[in-house]
C-alpha cells in the first residue's frame, strides 16, 4: 500500500542503517559491484579513507585524477559499530510534478566531534545523483552486494509488462497491478515467479505479440538481486527509499522518480550534476550530510 506523501520542505525519517565494521559508505547502486574492475575492494578502499576522517573514493585506483563521470563512485566515513544510524531526508518540490525529492540526506553517524576539528562542515567530496539510486551502508556488507545483470539471489524475478497492448495482454496472460511508485497503477505482471517461469512468460508475450497486436508492448524480467530488492523495497515510499539486510547489516537504497532524474539529474557529472557531501556537528554528534539544493528557476538557464 503506497504510503502518504510527506509535505515538501519537510524532513522525514528513513530508518536506520548499522555498520559493524565502523566504516559507513554512502554510493551510486549502479557501480557498486563494479569496484574490484578499479582496485581493491571497496571496504578496503573506504576503510583507508575512513581513518583519515572520511574521503572521497572514485575510479582507477592509484591516479591523481578527477572522477570520470559513469564511473564508481562513494563516500566513505567511520561510523559508531555498535549501534543503529538514523537517516532522514529534507525534502523539496521536484520541478518535473511537485512531489517531494530529496534536498538533504543526513545520517547520523554515532560519533562525537573529532578532537581539534572546528564548527564548519568538512567538504569530503561530491556525487551525482545515480539513475539507479543511491545506496548508503556497511563498506564490508557491500562488498557482497549484487547489482545490475547479477543472478538472483533467491531463484526468484519479477515479471511487469505495460503499453499500448497491455489491457489485451491482462486478458491474455493475467496478472496484477505493481505499483511500483508513489502515483499512478502501476504496470501488470507477477511477482516472485521462478526465474525460469518469469523468462518463459516473456517469450510467450512477444511470441504473442508477434502474431497478433504488434507493437506497443514492454515487458521486463528481473531476478531478485540486492539492487531490485532494495528498488522493491521503495516501491510504497513517497521518496522510494528502501531498507534490506545485507551480510548481517541493515542497507537503505534511495531511488528517484524516472521524470524527476531526467528533468534535473540526468546527464550526472558529465553535465556538472554532482553535489557536495559534508561531515557536520549536529546536537552533539556528526552527521554525514549530501546536499542537493532545491530547484530554482535559474536552474533552467
């Protein structure tokens, strides 16, 4: 059941992440399985930064360069091990329909002040905004994780289809209504079918496409991998946020709405889309904080 969108220009709770290796990432989800083609793994490459105070990890390891854009890249900081990290969001009208997207995303991180660190936030570095979200958690839990074209973690997929022919192909091959966003019904199909069944209906819905309507049909197949789980997960939620557990540690993925990406976010840093991530005293803790300022008209010159 899709949940009550919270008023724009709020904050909102998201839940709480763990990381019991004391090093919390927050990444781009499309390239987290992606780190070991530029280096070491990623809970190595975090962990090191980490006890510098946290940095800013990106692309071929071992170059002085800057990040390349469609490339890993993560922001790694140390975080209490023993305990929950709450994450909230501030919110702000998206220009693509009005809907609350995320301005400010805040963990905190357990820790107190570091000795000898003034008031002012420490800029650590930057990120786009992923059109497969973001993930914030454990830099050793998502050494594990399992992203785009990865096998199903359980044996299991998810099957939508939608279009100009999809009332015929209800008729034809049933289903239900996924609401897998915030508005609107959502497309047809069936969730947590063997992948094997899931593969089979595809090709019995473009073999009967072929024969009959034609075009004007999209179907998707997709295994349950850590990315979709946490994509499913956000389905119900206003800002598609989404917690899983991942090797013993709770992960939250956020995503963002397809119109909203495209309207402000979809040419990422190759278009200079990049936004600034900050450690920052907060009632008596530090916060890791990435700030995405609302949309102005100015944004459109």
């Amino acid at each position: 059941m899709t949940e009550t969108a919270a008023p724009a220009d709020a904050w909102v709770d998201l839940g709480a992440v763990t990381a019991p290796s004391g090093v919390l990432v927050l990444c781009m989800a499309g390239w987290i399985d992606h780190w070991p083609e530029v280096g070491r793994p990623l809970s190595e490459r975090a962990r090191e930064a980490a006890t510098h105070g946290g940095g800013h990890l990106y692309g071929p390891e071992g170059t002085d360069s800057r990040p390349e854009a469609w490339t890993c890249e993560a922001i790694a900081v140390p975080a209490a091990a023993d305990r929950v990290l709450p994450v909230r969001a501030r919110t702000s009208p998206s220009p693509f329909d009005g809907e609350p997207t995320v301005s400010v995303l805040e963990v905190d991180l357990g820790l107190p002040r570091p000795e000898g660190r003034g008031p002012e936030p420490v800029l650590l570095g930057d990120l786009p905004v992923d059109r497969c979200g973001m993930v914030l958690g454990d830099a050793r839990a998502l050494d594990s994780f399992v992203g785009l074209g990865g096998p199903s973690l359980d044996g299991l997929a998810d099957l939508t289809y939608w279009g100009r022919h999809e009332e015929e192909a209800h008729a034809e091959f049933g289903g239900e209504r996924i609401p897998q966003t915030s508005w609107g019904d959502g497309p047809y199909g069936r969730l947590d079918l063997p992948l094997a069944e899931a593969e089979a209906m595809a090709e019995r819905l473009e073999a009967w496409l072929d024969a009959g309507p034609g075009k004007g049909l999209v179907w998707s197949v997709e295994p349950h991998t850590h990315l979709y789980r946490l994509q499913r997960a956000g389905w119900p939620r206003p800002l598609l946020d989404g917690l899983i557990d991942l090797a013993g540690c709770r992960v939250l993925g956020l995503g963002w709405d397809a119109g909203d990406h495209s309207v402000r976010h979809h040419a990422e840093r190759a278009g200079g889309g990049v936004f600034p991530a900050t450690l920052e005293a907060h009632a008596g803790t530090t916060v890791l904080r990435w700030t995405i300022p609302p949309w102005s008209d100015d944004d459109e010159e």
